[in-house]
C-alpha cells in the first residue's frame, strides 16, 4: 500500500523503489521539516577469498530522504 511519509511512524518497514539490494527501510526518526531518516542492513564481502570463502561485513546504512510516497510493508511496533 503507497502512503505519504506524513503518514508513517517511527519503526515502520517501508520499500524503497529504484534501489538494488536490500530494498526494505526502518524508519528511525522523522524530522520537523519531514524529511526521514531510514536504516537497513548491508552485507559487503571482502576483497579477498580463503579456503572458506570470503569474510563477510554486516553493518546498518542510515540515511535522510525527503518526504514522499513510500510502498508500506509494514506499520511497525505501537511505541510508548
């Protein structure tokens, strides 16, 4: 379901379209001039292989979007 980021809460799981990789985003914070901030996960290999494999970095991107429609996967938690 589309909705405006007016409409979004902190915690919701929105789909970012255009972008590769791991599409979904967790709101973290909405500011008072209604931009978003969002976090999602990424994995990066390592520039190099051993007998196991790669080594693989896990961390968490945070980033700012302005407000816009956002395809909602889920509302999030009811937050105190």
């Amino acid at each position: 379901m589309k909705v405006h980021s007016s409409e979004l809460t902190l915690g919701s799981v929105v789909c970012l379209d255009g972008i590769d990789g791991y599409r979904h985003a967790t709101v973290k914070n909405i500011l008072p001039n209604g931009d978003i901030v969002l976090f999602r996960p990424y994995v990066s290999p390592a520039d190099f292989s051993y007998t196991g494999g790669v080594i693989c970095f896990i961390g968490i991107e945070e980033f700012t979007h302005p407000p816009a429609e956002f395809e909602l996967v889920d509302k999030g938690p009811k937050l105190k």
